[in-house]
C-alpha cells in the first residue's frame, strides 16, 4: 500500500504514458459526456468524471476491427492469409470498479471456455489496469446488489482510493508494485486501509438517497430466468417495447457478441479482403436469420429475452464465475424503450405485463 | 495450425480437386489441404462440422459427410447466399479456407447393438451421410439399419450415387412427394415410411435431419409408435459466426450449436425451449 498526493496523481498516468497508449476517463466537451479513450496525454485525464458513458472494453473488444488480411489470386492459385493481432501495451487509467468487473467477465469469457479467443488474448497480453474505488455512486449505480462495486477487488494492477487530499494506492500485481516502487510512493498504513473502508462504507450508504434512478434486485430473479417460470405475457411486454436498437448491448461491459465479415480491402489490389469482426446485438433481427430467410428467433420477445438470459441466468454465470450484470446502469440509461436491466427485474419480479 | 487437432483460428489452405453435382443448386466438393502435414492429420467425428472460407467473401458452417474412415474428404453445399453462391462459381483446382472440425458429434459408443434408423428430407442427408456410411463399415455392431429419404422430386434425391450401395446393405427406402411416370419408388412424405419400414421402437435410436416441418411430423410419429424423445437424435442449424463459442450467434437457450452441439437429443431440443 502507498500513497500519492492529489496533486500528483497523473504523475503515474504520465509514467505509464511513456510505454503504453493511454486510455482513461474525462468530459467531451461536444457532448458533455463523460467518455473512457485514449488520450493524447495524462493531463487530458479527470479522475473526477462521472461514470463514462461507454466502459473501456473497447480497447479489448473494438467496435470495429480488422482480424485477418488474405488475398488469393486466383490467376496463380497463391493465397496469403496474416493474421492481426494487437499486443500494442495500453494502460488503461481510472476504471470504475463495475466496469473492471466488465473485463473480467470478458476475461473468464474469452480466455476461460474451451477455446481461447486469439484476437483477444493478444489484446489483453500487455494490458495495465489501474483502477479506481467509488466513493459516491452516481444517480444510475446499482452495483452493489450484482457485487460490481462500489470496490473493486481483484483484477488490477494498482487501484485508487481518494482519501482527501491523498490517493491510497494499492497493488494487485507485480507489474504494479514494479511501478510504485520505481516512483517512490510513500508508504501507506494500517490507518489509511481503514480510512479506505469508511469510505467505502460511506458509499453504500449513500445509495440510498444518490442512486435513485435504478434498484435491481437480481437474486430475486436469477433463479427463474433460469428455470424459466416466467409467464411468456412479461416478456412479451418487454418485447414490445424493444426498438431494436441494440444500444444495450453496445454500451454493456459484459455484452461481447460480435459478427464477421469479409470485406474487399480498402485502396487495395484485386485480390486483397480484411477479415472485419465488429460488434453485434442479439436485439438485431438479423441476429440469428440464417441464410434462405428462416429465422428460429423471428418475435421479438424472443430475442429480447436472451441478453436478459445472458445477464442473469445461472447457466451464464457460470461463464462469467459471477452474474452477466455488474450493475452500471447504462442499459437503463440508454434504453429509449425503458426496458434497461433493472426495469427488467422489476416486471419479472412482480409479474407485471400491462 | 492445429491445436489439439483442430484449426481454430486461420484457416487452412485447401484445394478444390472436383466438383460433383448433387441436385439443382446442391454441388459436392472434393477438398485436400495444401499443407500435408494437415492433410495426414485431420480428423473428425461424424456429426461435427467445419467452418469454410470463401476467399473474399467470408465463412460459413459446413458439415462433414463424409466417414471418419476410409472415405474421401468432401463436403456438400446448396447455394442459397453470399458465400455458399460464390463457392458455387469455383471450379477445381480453386482454393478455399477450413477451419475445425468443430462440434460434438454422434454418440457412436453409446448405441452399439441398437437398430439405428436414418431419416431424412432433402438436403438433411448431407449431415447424416457420415453416420450412414460409419454404420455400414461396422454393420456388424448395430441391429437393423433402416434408411428412410424423402425428396421432393426424383431429381432432389441427394448421394444417388449411394443409393444402390445403400440399398443392398441396410433397409432403404427412398420417397418423393411428386414423382415422375419413371420413378419406382415410394410416394408421399416421408414420416409415411416409418409405418411402412416397421420401424423398432424397442432399442432403437433414430437420427432425423431435415426442415422444421418434417422434423417435427417424423419425431411426432416416432413418439406415437413409442420411441423415447431421448432416442432421437438431430443435428440443429444456427447462423453460426466463429464456430468456437465466441460470437454467441448459435446460442439455443443455455447452449450453443457450435461447442455444445450441433447433435442434440429432441428431449434437449424441447427442453430448451426454442423454436427449430
Ligand atoms: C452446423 C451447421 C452445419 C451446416 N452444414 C451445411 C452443409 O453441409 N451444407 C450446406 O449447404 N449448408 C450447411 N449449413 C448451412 C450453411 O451454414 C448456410 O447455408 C450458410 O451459412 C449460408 O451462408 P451464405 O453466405 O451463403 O448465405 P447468406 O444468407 O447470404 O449469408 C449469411 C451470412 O450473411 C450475413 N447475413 C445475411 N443476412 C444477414 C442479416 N440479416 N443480418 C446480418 N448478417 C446477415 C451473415 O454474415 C451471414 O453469415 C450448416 C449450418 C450449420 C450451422
Ligand atoms: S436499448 Fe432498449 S430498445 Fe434498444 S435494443 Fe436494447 S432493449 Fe431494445
Ligand atoms: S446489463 Fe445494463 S446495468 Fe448491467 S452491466 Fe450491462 S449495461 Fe450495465
């Protein structure tokens, strides 16, 4: 455990700048959002931004991206096929405990079932995450009912705690400790873990009177979205009021379905097409219509279930070792239907279907 | 490259050897791999597919017909979108992309000395070809073989080149829904053979391939004759992306075709609860 001034922080941002692309929190002033990217450099970074609307896992899981370039000739029959993969160090700076839950969802994901996802293990190879403790939660936050937060507790390599007018700075890895060592942090003690704690007690308490847009109590539901005990007049009113837009997805730190497709590349020869995975949404009609037209989840209640399947289900879970929700809230922000997760839980909870 | 047997993630360079047609629209390709260190170690369980590379225009599942054994490497394609229409256009000595064989497969092992029947409608014979001819290179292991094949017309009926073959060592029986003054064999759809054939209930197991509509008319008869759901077996059809359980397209309640699948029992296709 050490300790660094306020003042000081994104000295560490700094450092990492020097070997890592940059990424982290701060306020976009055409929109007025708060968003996670890459910076140009730390001074760019307000650890005081608000929750960002879209979780970092774009920098593991782009929205669009290039996996193989191939071409094939067929004049010479020669056919050249390069994969993309990119290890490119990142250092991702200020991530909010729910959406570090998010990764490693993503990680138990893509690295832990009986494949191993190539492209992402690249990407994850040289990932550094600091992260940062929630002393507040927003107006959206529910993660303390899906043990997404407010702290996080395993999966970074250094995290943040505001203290005041100092960060308590602890090390999950060694790669951290490395890095606080060669700063020279102060050393922390017993007195700062335990002010740490308040804090944290401090935040859940304020749930209650701050986070008031959602409450999701999602053990009530996990076990019957599992069984599936639940009247087919509920989802067909969640159905309903889907647009199909797929904006739940994009901005979940869990969803992580992706479509591929096969381009010609851009400004390139005749023969040369990219391999392009982008990101997906089972909202999407398309989603599963297979080729010839047929479509086995053609209603739209019957698509809209499954990312309520995928968040909630113990079938799921024990992908993720944890529920598929970490309880951000954006689904819920997002949602022009008003069908984000906690609604969700709601209808399901009290059977309400009119 | 192969881990653990498979090509999981850049294809496989192979070479088209000859093209056969099958039926209108349906063509089967000989395939061989470029690198023959993969050529000699490919293998793959019947019932378990690959995922094949159009270059240029992208991948889609495919099953593999042919026996695990002693059969040449091919697959069957109908062209009916982007990538299977542009493989349609190739012609031998073109190259195409594999990666697999992924999936489960049939469970061989577990139904030694049962009466095997074989149902299928159209193009549902390509995914049960593999066991077909597995089971009658170890004819000795099973009880009655029972082949029941409903096409369309005469001219849909997919492997006529089998059909003799076939014949002569299991019972088959082949119908078509509009028959041709020339055709002999049966007429009608072809849950009508399960009468005809007598087909066993009694330590059997049945795997049924084809559209929606005939699969459930032929379980439904098999289950009013008596054969439990948990002894009809199927492969399922999903728009399928990775074919490695990451893309989540496949999923079919808590399972995805691609790793969980594609060969389920219809007790597990009911219990899922989705649409076919
Ligand atoms: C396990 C398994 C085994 C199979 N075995 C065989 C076999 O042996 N023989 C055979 O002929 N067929 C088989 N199929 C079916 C075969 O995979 C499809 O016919 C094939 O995918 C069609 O691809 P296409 O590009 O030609 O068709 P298209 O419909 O043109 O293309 C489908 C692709 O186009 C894109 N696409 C099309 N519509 C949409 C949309 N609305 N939204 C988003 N994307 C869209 C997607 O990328 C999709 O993958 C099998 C399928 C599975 C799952
Ligand atoms: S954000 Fe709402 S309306 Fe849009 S796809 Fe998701 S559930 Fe449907
Ligand atoms: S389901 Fe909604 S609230 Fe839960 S993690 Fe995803 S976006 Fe956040």
């Amino acid at each position: 455990m050490y300790l660094i001034k306020k003042s000081d922080v994104l000295r560490l941002a700094e450092e990492l700048g020097k070997t890592h692309d940059l990424y982290g929190p701060f306020m976009e002033p055409a929109t007025k959002q708060a968003m996670f990217e890459r910076v140009g450099k730390a001074a760019d970074i307000d650890l005081a931004a608000p929750i960002p609307a879209l979780p970092p896992k774009h920098a593991l899981l782009p929205h669009y991206e290039k996996i193989l370039a191939y071409s094939y000739d067929k004049k010479t029959q020669k056919v050249d096929l390069a994969p993309i993969y990119d290890d490119r160090p990142k250092a991702l700076f200020g991530v909010r405990p729910c959406d570090l839950t998010g990764i490693l969802c993503l990680d138990r994901f893509f690295l832990g079932q009986e494949f191993l996802d190539e492209v992402y293990k690249y990407h994850r190879k040289n990932l550094f995450i600091v992260s940062q403790t929630c002393v507040a939660p927003f107006k959206q936050c529910f993660c303390v009912c899906c043990d997404g937060g407010p702290a996080a507790s395993e999966g970074y390599d250094l995290n943040l705690t505001d203290l005041g007018d100092t960060y308590l700075v602890e090390a999950g890895s060694e790669k951290g400790k490395k890095l606080a060592e060669a700063m020279g942090l102060a050393a922390a003690d017993a007195k700062h873990q335990a002010e740490k704690t308040r804090r944290i007690d401090k935040c859940i308490t304020l749930f209650d009177s701050v986070a008031t847009d959602n409450k999701a109590w999602i053990s009530r539901v996990m076990n019957r979205v599992t069984t599936g005990f639940i009247d087919e007049a509920v989802w067909e009113y969640i159905g309903n009021q889907c647009f199909e837009c797929g904006a739940c997805s994009f901005v979940c730190p869990t969803c992580s379905c992706f479509n591929i497709v096969d381009l010609p590349r851009k400004n390139g020869g005749a023969h040369e097409s990219d391999r392009v995975r982008t990101w997906d949404s089972c909202s999407y009609e398309g989603y599963t219509r297979e080729a010839g037209g047929h479509n086995p989840r053609k209603p739209v209640e019957d698509r809209r279930n499954k990312r309520f399947f995928c968040k909630l289900s113990y079938s799921q879970s024990k992908k993720y070792l944890r529920p598929g929700c970490v309880g951000c809230g954006r689904c819920q922000w997002v949602c022009p239907g008003d069908i984000g997760l906690p609604n969700v839980v709601t209808y399901i909870r009290r059977e309400i279907h009119s | 490259m192969m881990e653990n047997g498979k090509i999981v993630t850049i294809p496989a360079v192979a070479t088209i050897d000859e093209i056969k047609d099958e039926i209108p629209n349906v063509r089967t390709y000989y395939l061989s791999f470029d690198d023959k260190a993969i050529d000699g170690a490919f293998t793959f369980r019947s019932g378990q597919f690959i995922m094949l590379t159009v270059f240029g225009e992208g991948e889609c599942a495919i099953s593999l017909p042919p026996s695990p054994e002693k059969d040449r490497f091919h697959i069957t394609v109908r062209s009916v979108g982007k990538v299977t229409r542009a493989l349609g256009g190739l012609s031998a000595g073109d190259k195409v992309g594999v990666r697999g064989p992924f999936g489960n497969g049939f469970p061989f092992d577990e139904i030694k000395g049962k009466n095997v029947v074989f149902v299928a409608g159209g193009i549902g014979l390509i995914p049960l070809r593999s066991s077909i001819v597995h089971v009658l290179q170890h004819r000795k292991d099973f009880g009655r073989v029972i082949l029941l094949s409903g096409s369309r017309t005469p001219s849909d009926i997919m492997y006529k080149y089998n059909m003799k073959e076939w014949q002569e060592n299991c019972e088959a029986f082949y119908t078509v829904d509009n028959p041709t003054p020339d055709w002999t064999g049966e007429t009608g759809f072809v849950h009508t053979l399960i009468e005809k054939a007598k087909v066993p209930v009694e330590n059997t197991v049945a795997f049924v391939c084809g559209p929606p509509v005939m699969f459930n008319t032929v379980n439904q008869e098999l289950m009013k004759r008596g054969l439990s759901d948990e002894f009809i077996i199927s492969t399922l059809e999903r728009h399928m992306k990775c074919g490695v359980g990451k893309c989540q397209h496949c999923a079919v309640g808590r399972t995805l075709v691609c790793t969980d699948g594609p060969v389920y029992t219809y007790r597990q296709i009911k219990i899922l609860g989705e649409q076919i």
